[in-house]
C-alpha cells in the first residue's frame, strides 16, 4: 500500500490500524521494506517506529483464520487515506 495521505502513518492513523487489527485473531504486520523495519499491527510504537509518510509504501501481512478479512479491512483504511483526504 501507499500512503495518500498528508501526514503518513502517524498517530491518529496508527491508532485507527491499532483498533481495527484487535478485531481479528490473526497476526498482522506491517513492512516498509525500503528501511527493513516490521511493526506489530496492534502496537502503535511498532507502527510510529515505520516512519512512513505520505508516499512510503508498506506491505501488510497477515497470518491466521480470519488473514483475508484483515487484510481487506486494514488495507481499506490506507486505500481511503485514514478518512484524511
């Protein structure tokens, strides 16, 4: 995914990762390759720790029974810019 909007993942967006990944069991990570970091879906620090702004791209991963629906979901919340933009 790439982030649209302004401000990246900081911490309002992150926090809205953080919620939406407690409504699944499986694992979820989110990459940015570029720096070789992973952050924990449901850790706000491991997410704010990607420094990803506006244009960084992530990759989300997720692991488990319900890894579609997780996937679609979070990747919802990049796709419309976190309800930013």
């Amino acid at each position: 995914m790439t982030l649209i909007n302004d401000l990246g993942l900081h911490a309002r967006a992150a926090a809205q990762v953080v919620r939406e990944a407690a409504k699944y069991s499986s694992r979820i990570t989110i990459s940015r390759e570029d720096r070789g970091v992973h952050a924990d879906a449901r850790s706000i620090l491991d997410i704010l720790y990607l420094a990803a702004g506006l244009g960084k791209e992530v990759l989300i991963h997720a692991e488990g029974d319900d890894a579609e629906a997780a996937l679609s979901s979070i990747s919802d919340l990049f796709a419309h810019g976190f309800g930013e933009i």
